[in-house]
C-alpha cells in the first residue's frame, strides 16, 4: 500500500521557497509523486494528515563519530570501556541521529572500524539508525592526528597499502589526516603542522577515485590544506587556516568545505569546565581564522557542507542543528544552511542522484517538523516524524 503524506508546506530542496497544497505519494522506499492535492484519489492508500507541518528531505551530517560519546573526553571513555561497550554506543548514536531527521551521517573515524559493522547492521536491518557512509580508520602518519584510530602509513606503497585494506573492509569514503589537530594528542601534534605529504595524499586521492570513493582530508593548517587540495581531495574537513589562494583554488576544483564550525567553540568555550586543558588551548587559538576562513569559502561560493563532528568533547549526538545555526550567525542564509545538510550534501557524497532533495524517484528519506525552520532554524528540533527509506521509524506522539 502507497503512503500519501498530506497537508504539510512541502520543502523540496530544489526551489527556494517551501509550497502548499501538495501531496507527497511514496511506494516502498521511493518518491513516487509529487502533485496539487485535488489531483489525488485516497483509494488503495494509506493517508497520513500532516496539517501544519513542515515536510522537507532528510538531514545529512557529513561529520560524525558514533563512537564518541559526546563528553568531555570521548577518546578516554572508549579507551577505558572497550570494543564490545562501544558497539553498543555507536549503535545508540546512530539511533538518536535517525530520531532527530538526520538520516544520512558520513562517520569520519572509528576505533576497531566499528563505524563499518554499524552502517552494515543498519542495511541490514538488524538495528535502527540512519544510512551510515563509513570511512572506518583514518590514514596517517606515524605520530598524526587521529592517533586513537589512525593507520600509520609512511610513504607512498603504505599509504597505497592502506586505502586498499579500508576499500577491502567496505569503506564507502576514505579519510586521510593532511594535517594536526586540536583534539587528539596532548603532545607532539600542533594544529597547523602538515603531516600526510602531498605526494601521500595524492596516491590515496588517486587509488580512492579508482574505486569510486571520495576522499575527505582533515586539514587544518594552510599548507597541509594546499598539499590536500592539490592532491585531489574531496573535501576540506574544517580548514580553519584558509587563504585567498587556497580558497580560489578549492573553487576551481570544486573541493569542498566541511567547516564544523561548532566543535572548535565548543572546545574553546570549555563551558564543562572538564575538557583537556592541551585541546581548549589549542582552540582557542583558532577560534578567530576559523570564522573568517568560513566567511571567504562562503564569499567564493565554495561548495559548504554541514558537519558537526558529534561525538567529540561535548558534542553530543545529534548537534546539526545547533552547527547549523552557527553557520548562519557566521553569514550564511537559513536556505544555504538548510541546503548543505540536505542537496549540498548529497552531491559532495556522490549520492546527489538519489538523495538530498524532495522529488519523484529520490528514496523516501523525510523528515516532518512543526514549524518552518527557513524562518527559525531551530524549529528542526520540533521532529513530528522521520521516515528512512520509506519507512516510519520515528513520530512524536
């Protein structure tokens, strides 16, 4: 039996402004139709009266980490609980980011490749959660950024090595560390600090492509960013230290920007009080480029996507919406938001010609909230209901 979504203002994800007196039919996992509501017959169909709702594709968080809990130092916690305990974590991350209308989340790092057993058990059925787009391990150097689930890969034939061994794993991206970080080890890592070589980073660029995955690197300083860039990355992930130049170089190859821009105030806020003191003062540092890297990338027209790093120190899941607000306290209007967690996204992850926006032959992924959040962002935190592939996997009561 067809499902009929009727009454709600629909936002397609294609036109600019949300429209009334539509209905959405959907048969089995697909949009089937989307046409005037006097042009439709209830027979053979199952209605569900969404009036005063706001209908819209589901969200896309292209960064996360369903192995970290969110608190105030999620590497220690997994380090302290196990494999076997964060299994079970990452499996309820991943619900409560369904639950909240994001039913896509590009997990960038994961202990033991548990990101790639929860994606699976997902497609499978086994648990509930959103479509998982899984990279498992980061490749980097001996000593880099990611040390807590790095694949240490010096020169060329190791880091060749590496893709191979997350390809054969069932990776659907490949992530590489370009640079340091602020949040990974308390000494030896400095977040400006290029690590993989360009040379590295193009051979993972090159043997990831040939197997038809993208490549996100973490970079973070301007010349670790370059070497990422022209090696032939996909996406930039944060890039707080941009330039003129790499910005005008991501555009003419239409690399993309992850700015994850909440996780980095978080961290320098230190509103807990609790969260590695080596990690807060890092931050604080790049508090300042970071806003104005955001703001040049939006200026150049860089393609944006929303990514929140959830699970990181005090970063719950889920925690799109508040990253989504930020970005638009930073410049961005509430429809490019909008648009980067949801069509944006899905072209940067290659899915564009099945996810991302409301129209017939997209898979049913659908997120219902009672307020317009083109208005007020945070009305996406009012979810009435999600489906996933068709399905109804969550409803407010």
């Amino acid at each position: 039996m067809a499902l009929v979504l009727h009454g709600a203002v629909v936002w397609d994800g294609v036109h600019p402004e949300p429209r009334s007196g539509l209905v959405v039919l959907v048969e089995g996992d697909r949009i089937v139709d989307v046409r005037p509501a006097d042009r439709f017959s209830p027979r053979d169909h199952q209605v569900i009266d969404l009036s005063g709702a706001f209908l819209m594709p589901g969200l896309i968080d292209m960064h996360v980490h369903l192995v970290w809990s969110g608190g105030s130092d999620p590497a220690n916690v997994v380090a302290s609980e196990g494999e076997q305990l964060t299994v079970i974590r990452a499996v309820e991350n991943a619900r409560a980011e369904l639950e909240a209308g994001i039913t896509t989340v590009r997990d960038l790092g994961g202990n033991w490749d548990i990101p790639l057993s929860v994606a699976r058990a997902i497609e499978r059925g086994y648990v509930c959660g959103p479509r998982v787009v899984a990279c498992g391990q980061t490749i980097i150097m001996t000593g880099g950024h990611d040390p807590f689930w790095g694949i240490a890969s010096d020169g060329p034939q190791a880091v060749l090595h590496a893709v191979r061994r997350q390809i054969s794993l069932g990776a659907r991206v490949i992530k590489v560390a370009a640079t340091g970080g602020v949040y990974g080890r308390p000494e030896g890592e400095e977040v400006g600090q290029s690590e993989l070589t360009e040379e590295e980073l193009a051979v993972a660029a090159r043997e990831a492509h040939r197997f038809g995955l993208r490549v996100a690197a973490h970079a973070i300083g301007a010349d670790g960013i370059g070497n990422a860039v022209r090696a032939g990355v996909d996406t930039i992930e944060h890039g707080i230290y941009l330039t003129e130049e790499l910005v005008a170089e991501m555009a003419a190859r239409g690399t993309a920007l992850c700015p994850t821009l909440l996780i980095y105030r978080t961290i320098a806020e230190n509103r807990s009080g609790t969260i590695p003191a080596y990690a807060v003062h890092k931050a604080r540092q790049a508090a300042d480029a970071h806003q104005q890297s955001f703001r040049m990338a939006l200026d150049a027209g860089i393609p944006i996507v929303a990514g929140t790093d959830a699970g990181s120190p005090d970063t719950p899941h889920p925690s799109l919406v508040a990253e989504l607000e930020l970005m638009c306290e930073y410049g961005m209007a509430p429809d490019q938001a909008l648009a980067s967690a949801t069509r944006v996204a899905a072209d940067v992850l290659g899915l564009g010609a099945t996810l991302g926006t409301l129209e017939p032959g997209k898979r049913a992924d659908l997120l219902v909230v009672d307020g317009n959040p083109l208005e007020e962002l945070g009305q996406l935190r009012r979810v009435r209901c999600v489906l996933r592939s068709g399905a109804l996997v969550s409803a407010s009561s």
